[in-house]
C-alpha cells in the first residue's frame, strides 16, 4: 500500500474517484489517500434498495465516504433517493451510470438470424430465466442462451456458457430479438442492465421488463418494457417482432441511434467531465 500510495503521488492525481460500493474497504482506501494527497475525492453508488444498510465497520466506511466525498454519484435515481436517506447532501447527489457502452464493437455485422431470442447475462433465477424458458418452449422459438455465472441451467434451447467479451456481438447478432427480464427477487431489483443496450447497439430490437431501474434507464428509448412477470404481454410482443422484418429493422436502426446519443462511452465520459468540472 505505501509503494501504491508513492506511485499515486508522482501521478498527481487531479482527482480520486471510487467506482466500488462506498460501503467496501477498495473505497475506505481511496478515501484515505485522498486525503493524503489533498485532492478531491468522489464516490459511486448503483445499490438501489432503498433500505439497504450494513452493520458495523461497513456501514461506518460508507458513512465516512459519504461525508467526505465532493461529489456521489449514483447509476439511478433510486441509488440517490437511498444516499439521501443515509443522509447524503443532496448538492453533492449526480445520477449518471458508471460507465458508457462501446458502439464501436457492439454494431450490427449483418449475420444470418439463426435465432429467435437472445438472453446474455448472468444465469441467475431473478433474471427471470424460468420464466423466460417456458414462454421460449410455449412459442417453440430457437433461443440461444450467453452466460456462466449463476446456478441457473436451462434445458430448452442453445446454451454458451463462456464467451470472450470482444466475441460477444457476433452471437448476439445471430439473433432477431434480444430480450432481458428480471424480477424482484429477495431484495433483488435491477440497477442499469448494460445488455439491453448492447443489443440494441447490435440493431437488435429488445424487449426488457420494468424492474427496477430499467424503465428510468432506458426512458425514451424504442427499448420494449412491459410489466415484470406478464406473459401474455411477453408473448404477444414476441409474436409481433417476430412477424415483422420491417418493424425489427427499423426498431434496431432506432435503438443503436438512441444509446450512441445517450448511453454511449464518449456521452457517459462528456457528462462526468461535466460533474467533475462543476465540483
């Protein structure tokens, strides 16, 4: 930690920013070499259960970063409403995700749609992956799974457990449709949900529930949310993209168009340079 701390003071960082939970010991120590090296310190935040606290030298870690911090940022609105809760000053409060998404590797690439569906992610039930599964069978629809984290093991359909990221467009572009749609589950709800908008970079026209942060995110988008567990609706939405070429296609066009301008890596980094120089 000294050799660290001696190589960030040849750096001479103008800031020190913690991307980790400001609950987690990586911030406690960003916090403290902000201090040492006198510059302003910032923190992230995506937790969005409201009520969420830890008990003891967690729950003191995040009150300390809370205070000390110049500026917090927070992926979603309910992140914010949650920092205002343990106290936050709400002039210190941004919303902005951590980070953007690449338009330059994530793009259509023209491929033969071998696939109905295309679920990528973690392989986890509040993902709504169950669910997801028996509407993919009901429909008889060739769904392709991309995942390996999680205890959830889909029986219907191709499953990819592992992939390298910079491989992952070529089998999203494989198929018609990406879809993402995760319930509230033991607390669970969605912070951001960075597939959606990598399909859509894909020109792939989505269909993602509205748990959580998803709808907040993705507000103005031609991203499709429905309501979290409706499968009426889920079907019906598939049966509808699925009949139209035209509609998929124009849906994707608008969808890639919509998070280059919103979500994209250069926007994302132009509005933190905006919170920093503002603080």
């Amino acid at each position: 930690l000294k050799k660290f701390l001696r190589t960030l003071s040849m750096f001479r960082p103008a800031v020190i920013y913690s991307q980790e939970e400001p609950f987690t010991l990586f911030t406690r120590e960003c916090m403290k070499y902000a201090k040492d090296l006198r510059c302003p310190f910032y923190i992230f935040t995506w937790e969005n259960r409201i009520g969420f606290r830890l008990d003891g030298e967690f729950d003191r870690i995040e009150q300390h970063a809370i205070q000390d911090a110049v500026g917090i940022i927070c992926g979603n609105s309910l992140a914010r409403e949650r920092m205002l809760k343990l106290g936050a000053d709400k002039s210190k409060l941004f919303v902005l995700p951590q980070t953007g998404l690449n338009p330059d590797l994530f793009k259509n690439l023209n491929k033969e749609k071998v696939f109905d569906l295309v679920y990528h992610g973690r392989m986890v039930r509040e993902k709504g992956l169950p669910f997801l599964e028996s509407v993919a069978k009901e429909l008889e629809l060739k769904m392709l799974w991309i995942g390996s984290r999680g205890q959830y093991h889909p029986r219907y359909g191709e499953h990819i457990e592992w992939t390298p990221y910079e491989e992952l467009p070529e089998l999203i572009n494989s198929a018609k449709i990406g879809i993402q749609i995760p319930f509230s589950y033991n607390g669970f709800c969605e912070q951001m949900n960075f597939s959606v908008g990598e399909c859509c970079l894909a020109e792939l026209p989505v269909i993602a529930s509205d748990n959580g942060s998803i709808p907040e995110n993705y507000a103005g988008s031609p991203v499709r949310i429905i309501p979290q567990g409706d499968k009426d609706r889920l079907k019906e939405e598939i049966k509808i993209l699925l009949a139209d070429d035209l509609k998929r296609e124009k849906l994707g066009k608008e969808g890639r168009a919509w998070v280059i301008e919103h979500l994209s890596l250069d926007t994302i980094a132009k509005k933190l340079l905006e919170i920093l120089e503002l603080t």
